[in-house]
C-alpha cells in the first residue's frame, strides 16, 4: 500500500505523508496522528516511525502492581540487571486488566522502546494472546515473566509450577499429612493448573484417592484466601494441612486459621507456594517453597538483551527452588 493511498484517506498531499513518516517533527501533532493512523490501518509496510525517535537504550516493563511483593522483586531484579547492561527501564502498571494491558503496549510501540518484558494480565490468555500478536507485528522482541501461554511458543522466564508442588506435597504425605486441601487459582490459568497437576500426580504416587472436596479454586487474591479458609476450617472434619498456590491467598490463609483461634503448625499444617516476608515467616511455622525471584527478572532482561544482538528462536528459562519444611 503507497503513500499516495494514505493522502487520499488523509485527505492531505503526499508531501505531507512523506514528512511525517520521515520527520515527524515538521509536522503538526494533530495531522500526525491522522496519518500514521491511517498508516497503521492500511497496514503500510513503512510504517515505523513514531513521534518519538527511537530509543534503543529503553526497555518498557509490564507488571501487575508492586503492592504484591512477588511483583515487587521480580522488577527490582529487572532494574538491577538493567542497570549492569545500561539500559533504562519505562514502566507501567496493568492492575491484572487487559485494556490497561493494551493501552501499556501500544505507549511502548509509539515510543519504539528497544524490548518489552512483562507479566500479562492474569485468566486473560486470549486477550493477552492478542496483544502478544501486536508486539510480533511491529517486530518488538518481548519476554513473558512468571505467567506463561498454554502452547508455550514464546520466551520468558517460569517457576517450575508441577514440580515443586509436586516435591512439596509428597513431603508432606510422607510425614503423614493424607487429607491436604489445595487452595489453587481459576481454571483457565495456566500457573494454577500446572500447580494442581503436581499435586495429583503426588496423591497419585502414594495411591491416594483424589478427593474433589479437597480441591478450591480462588483468584489468587487474599480476600479469596481468607473466605476459602474460612469455609475450610468450618468442615466437620479438618484437613491435616493446607497447600496455598500463591502467597497473597497464604496471607489470606494465616488471618483465617487466626482468626478461628487455631496455631499454624500444630492444629493445622500450612504450605505456601511463595515465601512471604519477614515477618510471617518469623512469626509462623509455615512451609514454603522458595524460588529465585529476583533473579526471574534479572533473566528475563538478559534474553531480552539476547534478541536485541540476534539470538534467533524462543528462549525460555525454568527456575529452580528450594523448599523449607
């Protein structure tokens, strides 16, 4: 598609369409963004050039929120790594929704930052799916963190969800603890379903029947933790221990078996995904399972940089862990 077909839309001269893909600067913002609009509309193959130059020392970011300290050190890792390779950092906060999601990327392609790494909106994979086609349609070299695509086709960097649920659970069994409840995210996400997985494939290693009672999806957020903590707890007959998949439901958690006057530990036995800060771990016996977080996102920001200098094909990196019991 020519320059000329983009005039006519734009109902201004070629000269005009000329400047703005090439010197932008010249033209009016107004008659700019007609322009390029009806650039990116027509699909021209020229169209490249932003109202901001490119800046290929930048790197956008994409994260949730930094109130879930999860999030938090997965960015300090990308800025600590950023800053070895002298590369600045933009970011910006979807609070797990797509149209915020949306409106990040298409900032980040205005601007033309070098690369994106981000943590896409949580049980939106279709939708994140589209916006992953965006970036690969302007050629933007990107890198999942923490929250993976069913097929697995892009590079990023993961906890290694089946596994250590897996390792985890089958410690617990072995120590005694038969009726464990799960408290995992929603059904079409796939770190949760990955997380469940390890957990069956325990129960079934030690020939113990899965009972579907045992088995609670949340939303991954601390007011679901505690609410199905709650409903737990009043059973007639309490499970042995409770495998919380995320830390915010483990918080969640804690202020529940609290709040019913029981003591983690010894009433009832608590194994979270996550570690959790200081101060609970200090103040209860809780098991967790520890991964490398802020070196999730240092890694991710080093293949990001790999695919800035040619390395070619999908990179994606599974984190190890290390559990205390």
């Amino acid at each position: 598609m020519g320059i000329r077909k983009i005039a006519e839309k734009a109902n201004v001269s070629i000269a005009t369409v000329s400047r703005v893909l090439n010197t932008p600067e010249l033209v009016k913002q107004h008659t700019r963004k007609k322009v390029l609009k009806i650039a990116e509309e027509l699909e021209y193959k020229k169209y490249t050039t932003s109202l901001i130059p490119t800046k290929r020392d930048e790197i956008g970011v994409i994260i949730p929120d930094v109130l879930n300290s999860f999030f938090a050190r997965i960015l300090e890792g990308i800025i600590k790594q950023a800053k070895e390779l002298e590369l600045s950092v933009t970011l910006y906060l979807s609070h797990d929704n797509i149209s915020d999601e949306l409106h990040a990327v298409e900032k980040l392609i205005e601007k033309q930052l070098r690369g994106v790494i981000f943590i896409r909106s949580k049980n939106k994979e279709k939708k994140s799916q589209k916006i992953i086609q965006k970036l690969q349609k302007y050629k933007i070299p990107f890198v999942l963190v923490d929250r993976d695509i069913a097929s697995r086709d892009n590079s990023g960097v993961f906890l290694s969800n089946a596994n250590a649920v897996y390792d985890a659970t089958n410690l617990l069994l072995n120590d005694g603890y038969e009726k464990i409840s799960i408290i995992t995210g929603p059904d079409d996400n796939v770190n949760s379903n990955q997380r469940l997985e390890g957990y069956k494939e325990a129960l079934n290693k030690h020939n113990i029947d899965l009972e579907e009672s045992f088995i609670h999806r949340s939303d991954f957020s601390m007011d679901s933790g505690l609410e199905i903590t709650k409903m737990i707890l009043e059973q007639e007959q309490l499970p042995d221990a409770i495998f919380s998949c995320a830390n915010q439901i483990t918080v969640g958690c804690l202020k529940a078996i609290v709040q019913k006057g029981l003591r983690v530990g010894k009433d009832i036995k608590l194994f979270s995904f996550n570690k959790l800060d200081a101060s609970h771990i200090n103040t209860f016996d809780i098991s967790y399972i520890e991964h490398p977080v802020e070196y999730m996102g240092e890694k991710s920001v080093i293949i990001l940089k790999n695919k800035f200098v040619g390395t070619k094909g999908i990179i994606r990196d599974i984190m190890d862990y290390k559990i205390h019991y």
